[in-house]
C-alpha cells in the first residue's frame, strides 16, 4: 500500500521547480480502495476499506477535487477529520490527518508531512491528481525533508502476510516484506518485530516469523522495525472447533457465541468494527455457515448503536436480511438495510436459521457519541463468505 508525495513541504521550496498536471476528471465507475493512515508514534486508521464516489472534496469552501482521487478517499475513510491548503495546479496537501499535524515550518531545519504511498510505491502527484482503480490501496505516514540533512533516514513500510485463521497455541507463520522508500521496491525484512495474540516473534532472513497466539478472536499483529513504518493485519483465532472462525462447533452443542476483546484503539476519532465468528473469503459446507453474528466494537467514546447488513446472491438472484421480519427478502442486487444489534462494543446476533446457499456480504456499522461512523474494511468490518 504505498505511493510517496512530500505533500506537507513541496510548496515550501523554491527549489522544487516543477509543474504537477491540473486534477484529472472524476472517475466514471467508484472505485473500492483501502486507506490507511501511520501516525509518528501509533496507527491512526487501520487499513480501512471504502468505495469512492463522484462527490468532489471540498475543504476550503471553495477549491475541489474529484471524489475519485485519493483525497476522494481520505475523505470518506475519514469522515472528513483531515484538513490541509490548497495550491494552484496541484490540489490539496494534507497537513492534518485525525488531529495530527505536519506541516511546513518555514526556517526549521527540517520538515516532517505526510508521505501518500499507492500500491506499495512511492508518487510524484498530489492526493487530488489521478483516480483511483478498484482494489488499490492508500497510505498516508510522516516522513521528514531538509535541505541541510538534518533528517533521519527515511522510514520504509512494511507489509505483514498472515493466514485469516488459526487455532490457538498451533504455530503461525507469518511474513513481513519492506518496501524501499526510493522505489517502493520490496524486499524480506529481516529483524522486524511481529506482535500480538499473546505473542512477539523476530523474522529470520527470509522476513518470516512464527508465533504462538494465545488469545482468541480476532487477533491483530503488527509488525515494526527500526527505520520502518508499522503495518498491521488481524487473524480469526479459534479454540479447536468450537463454532469460531469458520470452524463447526461440537456435534450436538448450541453454536458459540464468540465475545471478541476490543482491540486496542490507534486513533482519536476513527472506530474501528471487526467481525467475530465469520471468516472472510471462506467457503462453508451447506448447513454448517455461521449462526452467530459477533464482534466488538473500538472507539474513544460511548458506542450509540451497532447495526448489521447482510446480503446473499445465488444464481442471479439476490436477497436482503429483514431484521424485523428475522428472514431473508428478495431484493435488488447490491441493496440492504442495516439493522439494529445494540449498542454494546461487544455484540452477537443468532440467526433464526441456517445459512442456505450463495455468496454472502456481512456489513458492521457502528456509531458513537461524537457521530464518528465505522468505515468498511474488507476482513473487519465487511466479511464476504459462502455457502455450498
């Protein structure tokens, strides 16, 4: 996830003499990314999914830029709690993003802002310029500039790659890959860092890890390193198969309902949803789908309400789930609506049934006190999963 643009300090330099080409017109067709934002000491936004849409981006009241664009995306992913100047023929900077704030010092001897990474590569184009495709990925993390090196070397993200489900106290390899701040080019990292679960490993020369988690649910690990930006993924953690993470439950048991811990939260405004109990992309076996929605809730303020949406596609038909009515509708494809599971940061919902066949796209929405909403996030928040 990663495309490089010295945002915060590129007008501040005369010596960067060069023209950035006007935005690009909005994109015909949304497209769905993930948006992830690194803070200087912790993680602002976990990588969030969201679908752009053909709304500009309008922060100074006046100046736009197209909703595909990447700040198209920050925006939602967001909801709007990031903030920066606009400059002629380029766009918008970003100097604040979920209250913190880089942004050029003229006279300090050296500058951080906020580097935008696409795709694991470092850019030379503002966050207005281009649209976004289906299935990129944004990331937004502090880096420094000086013209007198006073900078420390600049950092490289990480890449961490883990199953989507183990079994607790069974070993789990994971690999971490860096990507050079120049290119963007990738590489093992080796020595980094992978923690979580209950569990801290180093990586060898191959940048792989194994770890040992002890904690159930859904599990995040990040991985660090010196010199490197953070990145972070989650793992269903199951106990044998007691109902969780995709795994049947006991012959002759009542289903499990999973209770998954909070994860801790990394940002003053983002609230950050993770499904429990269902696993993502996974293929279930007709009559043993999931029978309980569940999953927690992270935030900095008083959860107001959880609600859930659930579709189901099968041989072209599509069907939405009525939570009134406990059943599932015919309904166009694409469209449901959410429905009411409490307002508890941990929540479960049994179905009245079992799941019968086709494709399947689980939605979490949560809401607090501060009118702070969740953003999709395939794997978290949005769980697609099928019935044979």
């Amino acid at each position: 996830m990663r495309k490089h643009i010295r945002i915060g300090l590129l007008f501040g330099f005369s010596c960067l003499a060069f023209v950035l080409p006007a935005a690009a017109a909005q994109a015909a067709v949304p497209a769905t990314v993930t948006v992830e934002v690194e803070g200087a000491g912790q993680t602002l936004l976990p990588p969030t999914a969201v679908t752009t849409t053909s709304t500009p981006v309008i922060k100074d009241g006046e100046h736009s830029c197209s909703g595909g664009s990447a700040a198209g995306a920050l925006e939602l992913a967001t909801a709007g709690k990031w903030n920066g100047e606009w400059f002629g023929g380029f766009g918008y900077s970003a100097e604040t993003i979920l209250g913190e704030t880089h942004a050029f010092e003229p006279g300090a001897a050296a500058n951080y802002f906020w580097s935008y990474w696409l795709n694991d590569k470092p850019s030379s184009v503002g966050i207005c310029e281009g649209e976004l495709s289906s299935n990129e990925s944004v990331l937004f993390f502090p880096e420094c500039f000086s013209e007198t090196g006073a900078c420390p070397a600049a950092p490289n993200p990480l890449g961490i790659v883990a199953p989507a489900s183990a079994e607790r106290g069974t070993p789990v390899s994971v690999t971490v890959t860096s990507f050079a701040n120049a290119n963007g080019d990738p590489s093992p990292a080796v020595g980094a860092t992978v923690s979580g679960g209950g569990a801290t490993a180093t990586t060898d020369s191959s940048g792989r890890a194994t770890l040992v988690l002890t904690q159930t649910g859904n599990v995040q690990l990040q991985a660090t390193a010196p010199q490197s930006v953070r990145s972070e993924t989650s793992v269903c953690v199951h106990s044998g198969n007691d109902g969780t993470c995709g795994t049947a439950g006991p012959a002759g048991s009542a289903p499990a309902v999973t209770t998954v811990a909070a994860p801790e939260y990394k940002g003053p405004y983002a609230i950050v949803a993770r499904a429990g109990g269902v696993l993502d992309s996974h293929v279930y076996a007709r009559g043993r789908g999931p029978k309980v929605l569940s999953g927690a809730i992270a935030t900095h303020a008083h959860i107001t309400a959880v609600e859930l949406k659930l579709r189901r596609s099968y041989r072209g038909n599509c069907f939405a789930y009525d939570g009134k009515a406990e059943r599932f509708k015919r309904a166009p494809c694409g469209v449901a609506s959410f429905f009411d599971v409490g307002s508890s940061p941990s929540f479960s919902y049994l179905l009245p049934g079992a799941l019968a066949p086709g494709r399947y796209v689980l939605d979490i929405q949560a809401t607090d006190a501060a009118g702070n909403h969740t953003s999709l996030a395939r794997g978290t928040s949005r769980i697609v999963f099928y019935v044979r």
